[in-house]
DNA sequence: TCATCATATCATTATATACTGATATACTAT
DNA sequence: ATAGTATATCAGTATATAATGATATGATGA
C-alpha cells in the first residue's frame, strides 16, 4: 500500500505547511486546546481543526478531552526534535531561500 | 519578507513531496549525476532537474559541474540526520499513517 | 431540557504544486 | 563545425491541498 519513500514523505507534509507548522510550535510549549491555538496561530477555528484532525492522523499530535475543551500535545519528543534540527540548517542555509520559489 | 516559520515550512517542504524525497534518499549514498537519479527514481529527466532545482535554491543541495555530467550531493550533514529521525519516527507511527488522508 | 460554549465536519472555492512533452542549452569528441 | 549526449527550461494541464462560511456534534451548567 504504501512504501517508506511515501511514508516518510507524509510525515515531513505535517511540518511542510505554515498552518500546521505554526499549530506544532505551539505544542512545543506543551498542551494546548483548539481555541488557544486558534489565538496563537491567528487561524480560524475550523482551519485549526482540520489540521489537527490531519496531524493525528498522521501520529504526530494526540488528542485529550477535558471537559469541554480538548487539549492537543506532541506524540512523541522526536517531534520536537525534527524541528530543532530545521531550526539549525535553517540558520546556515537561510540566504537560500529567499529565492526558493520553485514547486 | 519570511518569518521563521515559513522558513522551515519551506525546509520541510522540500521532504514533504515523494520524487523529491526519493532524490534525496538516493543522494544518501553520495554524489550522483542527473541521469542516475532518473534510473534510481523512475521518474522523467525533466522533473527530476526541476525538483533538483528546488532543492538546491532552497540550499538542500549543491551541484557541481564535471565535464557534461552533473553531480548533485547533499549540501549539509543534518539534512540525512533529519530522514534518519524520520525513519525512527515511522517505525513508530506507522499505523496512523494508513489512514492519513487529509490535506 | 435548554442555552451556551468548544470543537468538528462539510461543501465550495481558490490556489499551489507536480507532471508531461517539446525544446533549449551545455559539454565533449570527432 | 557537427553530432551526440547530458541537463535545464518552458508552457500547458491535471491534481492536490488549503481556506472559508455554514452547520453539526459534544460537553457543561442552569
């Protein structure tokens, strides 16, 4: 059905948005509801949700109800991790991609 | 012009596409020529100069010129580092991503 | 039960992106 | 200079994805 090649391709879609990316360095703070993030990202409600909905999907966020709210955290620390990294190529390959228009 | 997250949504993105992933996987190995990604992907010349394109503007990639072949490596260590992270994330998350269809 | 708030889903539209085929450029050897 | 091979670019089309507005679901407390 699917192979590594496709597998790991979707996993890096989750950070390859500015929406989603944006919701996943909030979680990086720790747990947050929907509506925090809608506040944080400056995201509609259901835009928020949708991603959401896509990252769990994928594993990389999970979900807990409390109440009425429902909080959303990072599955697994590797998460954060993958997204320090980028931090570091991004600070030595930066002047790049002002021109990276392309696809 | 670009905030921190848009830079590393565009990083990600560069992973985030199938051709372009599998261009990157095959240049884990070393430094390969246009032609040989082209047999180790299966995908069109074309496209694979294209997605190369991409790559090397958003600096994932350098290229370099021997006689009226081009050899394309991996411009930064961190860049397999960060499929490799990939790699251990999949092994884990596997399962979600079979049913991850949104978006 | 009803009203309210938080979140999720749906249908639609807009946009971005990938792919293809044709063609152009660059290099090499004869 | 010409032919042959490797790579790059371009225009056009198809497809995938994101965003929106309207609406539905689920939980809580009066």
């Amino acid at each position: 059905m699917f192979n590594a090649t496709e597998l790991k391709a979707k996993l890096f879609r989750g950070f390859s948005d500015t929406s989603r990316l944006g919701i996943l360095e909030t979680l990086r703070d720790g747990p947050r509801t929907v509506s925090e993030m809608v506040e944080t990202t400056g995201l509609t409600q259901p835009n928020v949700s949708n991603h959401l909905a896509c990252l769990r999907e994928c594993g990389l966020v999970r979900r807990e109800q409390k109440g009425k709210f429902v909080y959303y955290e990072l599955s697994d620390e590797r998460i954060s991790a993958l997204m320090e990294l980028g931090d570091g190529l991004i600070a030595d390959l930066a002047k790049g991609f002002y021109e990276c228009t392309r696809y």
